[in-house]
C-alpha cells in the first residue's frame, strides 16, 4: 500500500469508530477485508488511527471536520507533511482537498480542543490533579511505551536484555522498576523471541511493575488477586515470592490464557471460582475495574468513550468490590487497592471512604505514578488490618 493508501484505509476506519464501533472491531474488520494488506501496512493503519483517536478534537479542527477524512487530514497538517502527495486521489490514495478544505481548519483554540478532552471532563482533571493537569492530558496525546518485565525466576535483567538482541530487539533497562526494560524499536517482534517463548518475558507496564514491586510480600504466605483479568499482577508478584498464590475473576474468561501463562513462567497459580473457598489470606489485591484513564495513550477511544455516569457506576463498583475484598483477609494481613487511572474519585476518594465505612485497619501506603515515558498513571493503596 502506498501513504496515501495507508490515509484512505484509517480514514475508513475512523469513520467506523465515529459510527460507535470500537476501534479493535473496527480495525479487525477492515483489516478481514484487506487482504492486500501486508503487516506492515496494517501496523501503518493501525498507528494511523491510534494517534487520530488520541489527538481526535484538536486534528478535527486543523481538518476542518470531525469525520474520519477531517482527522486525517488534521493529522497530515499536524505533521506538516505534503498534502498533495497524499491527497492526491492515485493508487487508491483519497480524493484531492475542495477548495472548502484547502482554506478551512483552523488551530485548536479551547481547552478543550488543546488538550484533546471531552470538555465535561477538564473540571475532572484539574479536581484529580491540579498543576499536572495539563501534563497529563498532553501526555494522553502521544504513544505509549512498550514496556517489558523481566521474570527473575528464569534470568537476569542483563542476560534478558543479550537474549533480546540476539533477536534483533534492543530493550534498555529502566528506572521505574526493578525488572523493567523499555524497547523503542521492534515491538511486533517480542512474541516470537526467544525470551518471551521461554517464560523470561512478560508484556506489562512499567508503573503496573512498579506498584507490584512496592508489595510487601514477607509473610504473606497466601495471596489473593481477586480482580485478576489476564494475571499479569498475580504473575509479577509470583515470580517475587513462593507464596501460595491464587487468582479470582468475577468473569471467569479473562483469565483463560493464566494458567499457560503460569506454566511458561514457571510460577504455580491456582484459579478460583469462588474466592472465599480457600478461607482467608495474607495478602489480597483488587486491581478494580476502572476508567482507565491513566492507560488512555494505548486505548484512546475509551477516553472519549467514558461518560461521567459511567464513571460513578465505576466508583460504585469500586467501593463494593473493596467491601467483599476485605472480609477474605486474615488477621494482620494486607489489603491493596490498585487501579489505572488519574481520577481522585476512582483513587483517593475511594480509600477515604474505605477507611470512613471500616476502622479496623491502618494505611501503610498510598501512591502515584504519573503518567511518563516509562509507565502509565497508576495508583497504590495499601492497608493492614489491625489485629
């Protein structure tokens, strides 16, 4: 596929996402029938449209319409690369801008259109995060970074990073975690290196690791991840320790692919239907479902997805999911509260209330990270049950 080819297939897709559909959906489909396509130009059309999502109201605007040929073009003017050559209606590139085009669009002039949010949410982020405000929504408009947690219980963080070269993938170790390692380049080709075929590699991301590694897990003999999902936390935290780990998902189906997971990691996970079964434990994590905000750079269209009724459903989930959470740990044990997002409401807020509905316990941590070029924004809590 040509550049032009590569606007015209996202300018469909966008189209898709703006109609309702999910970009995943919307991406997979196209992609079904495109068989033309080679992986290199889905990765070109998959990027195309991540990166319109993200930037959605401000491209709007340099394109002079919210539609997916308006923020496609709002992204080439973005860019300031040659619009002619890519609009040039040849080799299935889109058609030629109208003379509306050619002189409408006009730069990003509210807040809202600045900084890429809904505008119901620019009070929801000057509440949650006051002078990083306007940080955290700018870092929302550019890409993730690929992140990767070395499992120490199949090598070292240098040997990972040899292995990985040997497979053309130059990861680089990073601050944020003591097993984190960052690549720049040649993230499609990690599932099939070596180093992630033999349990040495984890996808995960850098805050998510920092926050595992911030557990206390000396004495915790039995730990619980209750809102497990995929398992990446539950995996994190047994390649630290040789506790008796378990994993408990109020959809059982996410966590699916756990135990191949576990097995290729050489960590024993055992999966609960029923979290009470196995009676109390040492340590219980809830990585709540959330807005997800702080992940926002690698979903996009769930920022503009989120509405302020679904995130007090959310808040509501939350602080009944922490009620049920707290009756399955023993006396002395830990409770620990984790979600991906940047909101008070959904962090801070849901502690306090914590705290306010359940006195027998006493807080040993509370934590940020902001959102960076090493991780996602992410939040920790942590409290002991007094004995």
């Amino acid at each position: 596929m040509t550049p032009g080819a590569r606007i015209a297939a996202a300018i469909g897709v966008l189209d898709a996402v703006l109609a309702g559909e999910a970009a995943e959906k919307a991406l997979t489909g196209w992609a079904r029938g495109a068989r033309y396509a080679g992986s290199k130009d889905r990765a070109a059309v998959r990027d195309h449209v991540y990166q319109a999502l993200r930037c959605k109201r401000s491209y709007a605007c340099l394109g002079g319409a919210m539609t997916g040929r308006g923020l496609m073009l709002g992204a080439v003017r973005d860019a300031n690369e040659p619009i002619g050559a890519l609009f040039s209606g040849e080799g299935h590139a889109p058609a030629p801008l109208t003379a509306d085009e050619a002189a409408g669009g006009h730069q990003p002039e509210s807040d809202g259109e600045r900084l890429d949010l809904p505008d119901w949410m620019l009070s929801l982020f000057d509440e949650s995060l006051g002078k990083r405000a306007e940080e955290a929504a700018l870092a929302l408009r550019g890409r993730a970074p690929l992140m990767l947690r070395v499992n120490e219980r199949r090598a070292t963080r240098d040997e990972v990073i040899a292995i990985l070269a040997e497979d053309g993938l130059a990861a680089e170790p990073v601050a944020i975690a003591p097993m984190a390692l960052r690549l720049d380049k040649g993230a499609r080709g990690v599932a099939n290196s070596r180093a992630f075929i033999e349990g040495m590699v984890e996808l995960q991301d850098g805050s998510s690791q920092a926050a595992m590694a911030a557990l206390d897990l000396s004495g915790a003999g039995r730990v619980l991840d209750y809102c497990a999902g995929g398992g990446g936390k539950v995996l994190a935290l047994a390649a630290r320790a040789d506790s008796a780990f378990y994993a408990h998902d109020a959809a059982p189906r996410r966590m699916a692919d756990l135990p191949a997971r576990a097995a290729r990691a050489g960590v024993d996970v055992q999966l609960l239907d029923d979290a009470e079964e196995a009676a109390l434990y040492d340590l219980v994590l809830c990585d709540a479902p959330c807005s997800g905000s702080g992940t926002w750079r690698r979903s996009p269209d769930e920022k503009w997805r989120l509405s302020a009724e679904r995130l007090g459903e959310l808040t509501r989930i939350q602080g009944d999911i922490l009620d049920r959470a707290q009756a399955l740990v023993a006396p002395q044990g830990q409770l620990a509260y984790a979600t991906c997002s940047l909101f008070h409401a959904e962090n801070e807020a849901q502690s306090d209330h914590f705290m306010a509905r359940h006195p027998g316990w006493r807080e040993t941590l509370r934590r940020r990270w902001p959102i960076g070029d090493e991780g996602d924004g992410f939040y920790l809590w942590v409290v002991q049950r007094r004995s």
